[in-house]
C-alpha cells in the first residue's frame, strides 16, 4: 500500500456520537472509544485513496491534557496492510471535539 507520510483525513465535531458531554478532558474520551470514530472517518475519503481503515488493535494512550487526547495503534486495512497509527482528539476554542488520524512513518 502507498501510504503518504502523514494521512489527515478531516476534523469531524463529535457532538452527535456523545463525546461532546461534559467539560475539558472528560470530553476527550479515551482511545479504546475514540476507535469507532476514526473508522468512520477513515470510511469518508474511502474514494479518494482506494481504501479504508478497517479497525484499529491495541489503542495506546500517549498523552492527555486538557484539551488534546493523543493515542496509538496498529491499524488494519481494507486492502490487507497493517500499519502504526497515531489519532488524536481535541477540543478546540469553541469547545467543539475534533478528530484526526496520521499513519506515521
């Protein structure tokens, strides 16, 4: 699989999945329920590059503050790859949650 060096597929606000309740970190989540997410937003630019991310294996936390939750993983591909992933969550001024994934080098 061709992976470009860092993949950063959008920034989604995650009020409608139910990370977006509370205040500061707790909004953040943890990496092992931030997974389904980024599957998801994977699935979005499934056009674009020919694949998708199909699940991600043993989600690491790498860091917290009280805005950015920062995690790792081995990820899976729709076309049979396996890879290290980094995502991260952030909440941003405004309060709104985002996501984002990169696969680094």
């Amino acid at each position: 699989m061709n992976t470009p060096t860092k993949v950063v597929i959008g920034i989604v606000v995650l009020a409608a999945i139910g990370l977006a309740c509370g205040q500061g970190s707790s909004r953040l989540g943890d990496c092992d329920a931030l997974r389904p997410s980024i599957v998801e937003l994977s699935e979005r630019d499934r056009t674009s590059r020919g694949f998708s991310l199909i699940k991600i294996y043993e989600p690491t936390e790498v860091s917290r503050t009280e805005t950015e939750l920062s995690c790792k993983g081995e990820a899976s591909w729709s076309d049979g790859d396996k890879t290290a992933i980094a995502y991260k969550s952030t909440v941003d001024s405004e309060g709104d949650v985002m996501i984002e994934y990169e696969i680094p080098q």
